[in-house]
C-alpha cells in the first residue's frame, strides 16, 4: 500500500450516519458489483475504484449504534475485486484508520489531503482511455467541497464515472436562502465552485414582480436545482447518460442531498437506472 505521508492523526472519530446513508451504501454497493462483474469478463481492461471523501472507512448507524462497513470497505469486498482502489479523505485520523485497514493491501493507495487537488493531479490521470484503463469514483462531501473541475475531467477522460452526492441542503442553509445576497462570500464562493459558474443564480432563482411593479425573486423548488445540475453534466460536463437523481431523505422526509450518477455507457446508465427504481418502486425513496 502507498500514501501521502500527513501529520500525525489524532484518534479516529467515526461518522455517525442515518437510515439514509445506509441506503445510499447499499445503491453504491450493488453497482459497484455489477460495474466490476462486468468489467472483469472484459479481460483488457484494468478497472478501479475511487473515493474522493472516503471517510474512515467504516460509519456507526445512529439509530442502532451498529458499526457499518463504508463505502471504501464495501468496495474491497466486491467480487470479483477491483484491481485498484484510490482513497482519499482530507482528516488525517480518518486516513490513518484507511491506512490501518488496509494494510498490505498492494493494490490500495490512501491519500490525505484535498480531493479536489489529488484527484485532478494524481489520480484521474492514472486512468487512461488508451491503457484501458477504467474506473468508478465515489464523490461523497461533506458539503459543498467538490469542485465542478472534478466533474468536468471525469466527463472528459471518456474513462471515468461518477455517483455524487449533491449537497442541497448544505446549499439551502448557507446559500439559497430566500435573498442570495445575503449568504456568506465564502459560501457564495463555494456554491460557484460546485456549479462551476454564477449560473446557479439564473438555474436557482425565478424573477417575480409584486402588485407595483417591484422586481424580486423566488427560490426555485429543490427539485428543479437538481434538474438544473443535472442538465449542467450533460450539456457543459459531457456526460452522456445521467439518469434521474434519488432524493435522500432524513427521518422528518426533508431532502439531505441529491444522489447523482453520470456515465458515458447506455449500459451504466440503465443499470443505475433500474437500481433506483427498485428502490422508488419499494417506497424507499
């Protein structure tokens, strides 16, 4: 196993998560074993795992106490295994806890730091249309960390593709707030870095005008600042196939965060597709 070598970590302490994030690891889990089945019988190609927030590896559920497996854990039990696995987490307990699991694991590397930094300079390029090189990558935040720069190379590589977690309700406290001016600079500024430009002014705000003729405006409903995202990494991204995102709900059903998948396979995208309406079809979502 290599890494990135950070200051010493302070002792771990794990996410606590909710009903909805152990539905999100199940969506992550059972694509992620379709994506390597499939990628596997097509012997050429060198298929790999990527998460860009992977955590501590493992998550307490906050209802139950019960420790759970995360994302990056999953993933190194998928069968048949992914041929490398990239993990980043930018808290250096949490990257110390990733080193410890997976000790002597040659095939795993753990990197503490910036995902948005590490992604675009060290990892994306490892994943090359040319070498045959594939890979699936996890962009969990924890917020509005991601930069829409991330989205845009993944689109580009040909090679790469993505489930993220779109953070509206991070977006909703801090910057669509019912008069965006009022938001914080530093908030302002991260939104635009998520969307990629001020265009989430136009995309999440409608003009109205009372009885006087007085110009305001109006957020738009999450679900059409989702839509707006979604038409964003096909259009200017270039994704070719990002099916209809699942809302992910708390225990009083508000929206936590939009689950996205983007791909530039008809395949993948049928298969997410057809994951989340399981679960719609259920009641689930």
């Amino acid at each position: 196993m290599a890494g990135h070598q950070i200051a010493a970590a302070k002792p771990v302490k794990l996410d606590e998560i909710g009903d909805w994030s152990v539905l999100k690891l199940e969506i992550l889990k059972k694509y992620a074993s379709a994506y390597s089945a499939i990628l596997h019988g097509q012997h050429r190609f060198h298929h790999m795992y990527i998460d860009g927030f992977a955590g501590a590896g493992h998550h307490i559920i906050k209802k139950t106490r019960e420790l759970v497996a995360g994302s990056p854990l999953n993933a190194l039990h998928i069968e048949p295994p992914f041929k490398e696995l990239h993990l980043i987490d930018l808290d250096s307990a949490k990257v110390s806890e990733l080193n410890r699991l997976t000790q002597q694991m040659s095939h795993v590397t753990v990197y503490g730091g910036d995902a948005n930094k590490i992604l675009l300079s060290e990892v994306f390029p490892k994943v090359k249309y040319e070498d045959y090189r594939r890979a699936l990558c996890i962009l969990d935040p924890y917020g509005m960390q991601l930069d829409w720069r991330v989205l845009a190379a993944a689109a580009k590589s040909q090679t790469i593709e993505i489930f993220l977690n779109f953070p509206i309700m991070d977006m909703n406290r801090n910057v669509l707030l019912w008069n965006g001016d009022n938001a914080d600079p530093n908030d302002i500024a991260r939104m635009t870095a998520i969307w990629g430009d001020d265009s989430w002014r136009q995309a999440c705000y409608v003009e109205t005008r009372d009885l006087f003729g007085g110009v305001g405006y109006e957020k738009q409903a999450n679900s059409q600042v989702a839509e707006a995202f979604r038409q964003r990494l096909i259009k200017v991204a270039g994704f070719k196939h990002v099916p209809q995102p699942v809302a992910m709900r708390n225990k009083n059903r508000a929206i936590v965060y939009y689950l996205f998948f983007a791909a530039q396979r008809p395949v993948a995208g049928s298969i997410v597709k057809q994951i989340f309406d399981g679960y719609r079809n259920k009641g689930l979502l």
